[in-house]
C-alpha cells in the first residue's frame, strides 16, 4: 500500500536532511544545459503546468537530489521518472539540483 503523498514527502525530506549537503560544489549550469529534456513535463524554469507534475524550481537542492537518486535506484518508482534518472551520475544530479534551487519563486497573496 503507498503512503499518502504528505507521508512520502516528510520521509523524503527527513532523508534528505540525513545526506550529506547535496550540490556542494556542483555547478548549476551544467545542470541548465542537462534540465532541457525535464522541461518537457516540469516546465522550462521548472515550473509545470501539468496539475500531477510537481514544480522543481526553488526546491531544496537536498530535496531534489534525494528523489533523483531513488528514482534511480528503484526506492521510488514513476515509470518516466525511473528511466530519466537510471543513466544520471552522482554529479549530473547534484547539478540539477542546484540549477532547479536556484530559480527563485515568489508567491503573492490573494
């Protein structure tokens, strides 16, 4: 049975939190020119339009290297998402991560 989306988030970020500091020393415009091909579905900043696609832009870059790297692994499974990240290297995903947390996002109230 799969945890709600809530509970999977928490888990993932108390995990992300545990790492080592993802993107130390990463270079995020590496991960610009490698972000094209998630731009199909995250949007082209990383921000998406699809309502079951999550936005990447200003996430933590723990965050984001933490879900790529069980994707990768097989811990988390999205059948799109799984065969993005398979090929990806420790250091292409540390660089995505600090391209898409550095897109700053503002939220303005109602």
């Amino acid at each position: 049975m799969e945890k709600p989306a809530s509970r999977r988030r928490l888990l993932a970020l108390a995990m992300a939190c545990t790492m080592p500091l993802a993107a130390v020393g990463a270079d995020a415009q590496a991960g610009r020119a490698k972000a094209i091909a998630c731009g199909v579905c995250h949007g082209p900043l990383g921000v998406a339009v699809a309502p079951d696609t999550p936005s990447l832009a200003g996430q933590p870059a723990a965050y984001l290297a933490a879900q790529l790297r069980q994707y990768r692994s097989g811990a988390r499974r999205h059948e799109q998402m799984s065969l993005v990240a398979r090929p990806l290297t420790d250091a292409e995903i540390d660089d995505l991560a600090a391209w898409f947390s550095s897109i700053r996002i503002e939220a303005t109230l109602p």
